[in-house]
C-alpha cells in the first residue's frame, strides 16, 4: 500500500511538471507572435509616416483649380473689382482690370472681354498666352487667333489704349487689350483663327454663361508669368447689352 501510494505520488509529480512545461513552451510561443505582430506594426507605422510625391500637379499655369471653382455655393450681388481702379495699380507683373460680358441673349453671356494691362517696366506678349478655361461645360485650353499651338479654340486680342501701337504687346503701363473669348455659337470674328483656318470649328467652344455662372480662368505667358483669376457672372441679367463680370 506504501508503495502504491509513493507511484501515485510520484506520476502526479510528473503530470504537474508536464503541464508546466507545456504552459511554459505555449507562453512562449504566444510571446514570439506578439513579438511578430509588434514588428509588423512598426514598419507599417513607418511606411505611413514617410512623404509621398505630391498629388497635385503643378504646370505651366501653376496649380490647377478644383473643379468645384465652377459653383459658387453662396451667389450675392457684388460690384465687379476693377483692380486699375480700387488698387491703384496691379497685384503683379500683369493681370486683368476688368471683365464684360457681352452678346447677351436669354439672359446669358456669350462672348467674355477680358481686359489686360501690365506693370511698369514689364513687357507681355499677349499673342504668346495659353488660358486654361475651366466653367460648368468642361475645361479647355485656349490660345491667340494667330497662333499654330494645338488648342481646343481660339482667342481675339483688340488694343483699347496703345499709344505707340505696340499691339498685341503690353509694353507701357497705360497699354491695355482686351482678350476676346466667343463662347457657344459664333458672335464675334476677332478670335477667328488666322494661321489656323483647317480648325473652322475652333472658333467657338464651351456652352454660353448662364447667370451666376463662374469661370476659372489661367494665364501663362511665353515668358513664363502666370496668373489666375475667378470670373463671376451677375447673379441676375436684365435686358442689358453688356454687364460687368465680377474678377477675384
């Protein structure tokens, strides 16, 4: 009986040490996985925090503008800016002073008059400009009358005040053109392409401007100066001939 006991004895001792053995082997196992799991997260922590190349693209223009530049979440009746006028002189090398809008029929616009003068002592050659067009229609990229670069249409420049007819280049502080864009069907023949008369649809593009309707506009010069502006169709057009177009 003695020695019955001292063997039951003895295999509970050894089944208790088993079990720990196996506890002892299933923790470490267990550490190895959090281990893993650790390492894993560190390098994707890592991977996420390192920079990626920029998305947006910059190009000639400078950066492109969100498509919803086109809707203007909260319309109000603003004077347009006519920055000759209220700056007392230009934000930069060149820029707009004014907009119009003309050849206005059911209450939209459909030609833009885009008026440009330059800074004291800078020269542009509006003949050289590329305009990247974005309204509600689409995006386009529009060129001068007589230029060959390939472009979805066409844009006329007509001198207002050029004392020493420099036309079509800005190259006095009281020079200013007008950039002509004939939009939907054909009002005007000044953006009517003279070098390029294989593209006769080219002389038009885009849908006429609706009221409140407003046009991302770009600027890029061949000397390599930018600009970009928001246009605003009035919010409500009578029977005007003419309106002015709000430019921020």
């Amino acid at each position: 009986m003695v020695r019955r006991r001292a063997l039951i004895r003895a295999g509970l001792v050894a089944a208790t040490v088993g079990v720990a053995g196996c506890g002892s082997e299933g923790g470490t196992e267990g550490a190895g996985e959090e281990a893993a799991t650790s390492d894993t997260t560190t390098v994707t922590g890592t991977g996420t925090e390192t920079p990626t190349a920029a998305s947006t693209a910059v190009d000639e223009y400078g950066t492109a503008p969100p498509v919803d530049e086109t809707v203007d979440p909260d319309p109000v009746d603003t004077p347009p800016r006519t920055t000759a006028a209220d700056d007392d002189g230009l934000d930069g090398p060149f820029g707009i002073t004014s907009a119009v809008g003309t050849a206005i029929d059911q209450r939209r616009v459909g030609v833009v008059r885009l008026r440009l003068a330059a800074a004291e002592g800078v020269t542009v050659d509006t003949s050289t400009i590329r305009v990247r067009w974005l309204d509600p229609s689409g995006e386009y990229t529009v060129v001068a009358s007589d230029s060959l670069a390939d472009a979805d249409a066409y844009f006329g420049i007509r001198a207002l005040t050029d004392r020493n007819g420099s036309a079509p280049v800005l190259d006095d502080a009281s020079d200013e053109f007008e950039l002509v864009f004939d939009l939907g069907e054909q009002d005007v023949e000044v953006d009517d392409p003279r070098k390029a008369a294989d593209k006769p649809g080219a002389t038009k593009f885009a849908s006429t401007l609706a009221e409140g309707s407003v046009v991302s506009i770009q600027l890029a010069t061949g000397a390599g100066r930018s600009l970009t502006s928001r246009l605003q169709v009035p919010n409500r057009i009578g029977g005007e001939s003419a309106v002015d177009i709000r430019v921020s």
